[in-house]
C-alpha cells in the first residue's frame, strides 16, 4: 500500500464529494495502481481529464503510483503553445462525430440541428453505446460516469447540465466547436446528409400552404422526409447562433507550466 496526493482543478471538482473540492486528498493506493485507475477510484472519469502533472511532470495515465507522489488532474483547457507537456487524448481528429445515451435524445436532435453526425436510440444499452463509440471512433456523451470508466471507451464527454440547449453551449465550448456549426445540413430523423430538391419532386408530399408560399427546399433520400425554410426554421437558427455565441464567450482554463516532459 502507497499513500498518493491527489489535487483536482476546474470543472473536475465537480465529480467529487464536496469536502474533497479544491483542495489536496490524500488516499491510500493500491500497490501498482496506476493515475488512471485512483483518479476514477476517486469519481472522475478518464475521458474528463486533458492533463496531469504527478510530482509536477507531464504525465500518462499509465504511470504507476509509488509512495509520496502527488498528482495533479486538469480538465479540457486553451491552447497558448506551452511546450511540455503531454495532453491526454481527448478526441479523435477530425470533424467530431458522436453517439449520445438514451437520456439525450434532446441534446442528439440539437447536434444533428447543428450539422454534427449524432447516433441516438432511446433503445441503446450501454454495451451497445460503447461498442459504437470503439468501433465508430465516436465521441461518447452521456451523464453516466460510470459509463465513461469503461476501459474501452476512449473519446467521451460528460454532460453536467439538464436542458439540451446548455449541454449544447458546454458541449460546443469544452470541444471549441462554436465556429462549427453547419444548421439544417443533416436530417433530424436519420442522421444522413440533406440535398436541395426541386419543387415539382416533392409537390405532393407538401402541404398546401408550404407549396404556396416556399419555393426552396431540401430532402432526405432515406426517409423522404421534406424541409423548408419556415418559422420554426428561423426560430431554431436563431438559437443554435446564441448557443454558439455564448459557448465562444467560455474561456478555457490555461494549463500549469510544467516542470520536464515525462517520456
């Protein structure tokens, strides 16, 4: 048995009882227990952790533990070119795509809303959300932080907020997608890409006063389902911009100046 400090900062307070808040903890480790396997004993899920400093070196989370260590765990946080250290995979290159748990269907109709290539049944088990995120390369969001311990899950994201439109403005924020947002791209049923359509294709699946008074439209080739430009349109544009303004106004923590690079 090894007694290690452990310090988390930011957001990352959060997962934890509030008399380990913002301040050092103490704990008796394991022998051979590694940073990944007490900073999730302690509440925090490894896919909510960018950086970590043990003895202030950059750090992985396969380092073992050994007597006197401290470590210090840092959530998602701005770039500004420091050199050493070792950020901690927290996404797949790329434009994001994502797989939400069957509590999110509001924030998955939001991102499909936005453009982002989001999988969601309100049928998924748990094994099935995570084999998807593994095989699909899938940014796993959920609420569950028992879900994001899994060992296989390696891109996730946990939501701390109810309402869909705040998880939407934390989500943009933490992945800095506020300038990503591509509206009314995909469809909000089938998750495939939407295509202009002429007129007279789908005149006979519209109604009355949509054919009268709209003349763009586009289409989804699976379900056939139609979209317009109407009021509801504008409506949700104008909340999937505020939702992008206000994630852009979020300032990322800055990381810790460290001491060397551990390789």
């Amino acid at each position: 048995m090894v007694t290690a400090t452990f310090r988390f900062y930011d957001g990352l307070n959060d997962f934890l009882p509030r008399d380990r808040r913002g301040r050092d903890v103490v704990t008796p480790c394991a022998r051979e227990a590694t940073v990944k396997h007490m900073v999730e004993a302690l509440g925090v899920p490894h896919t909510e952790v960018e950086l970590l400093l043990v003895n202030g070196e950059s750090s992985s989370f396969e380092r073992l533990l050994v007597e006197g260590d401290r470590v210090a765990v840092y959530p998602s946080f701005a770039d500004f070119g420091v050199g050493g250290i070792q950020r901690l995979r927290t996404r797949p290159a790329g434009r994001p795509r994502f797989v939400a748990d069957a509590h999110l269907g509001g924030l998955a109709r939001l991102l499909r809303m936005g453009g982002f290539d989001t999988l969601y049944d309100n049928a998924y088990h748990d094994d099935e959300i995570e084999r998807i995120a593994r095989e699909e390369g899938r940014i796993l969001l959920t609420r569950d932080r028992e879900l994001l311990k899994r060992r296989t899950v390696e891109f996730g994201c946990y939501l701390h907020a109810i309402e869909p439109e705040e998880q939407l403005r934390q989500l943009l924020a933490r992945l800095q997608l506020a300038g990503a947002l591509q509206p009314f791209t995909l469809c909000l049923h089938c998750n495939l890409p939407l295509r202009p359509v002429a007129k007279d294709d789908v005149l006979e699946r519209l109604p009355p006063r949509v054919s009268a008074t709209h003349d763009e439209f586009t289409t989804c080739d699976a379900c056939r389902r139609v979209y317009w430009k109407g009021s509801h349109h504008a409506r949700m544009h104008a909340m999937l911009e505020g939702v992008a303004a206000r994630a852009a106004d979020v300032e990322l923590p800055r990381p810790p100046q460290p001491r060397c690079v551990r390789t």
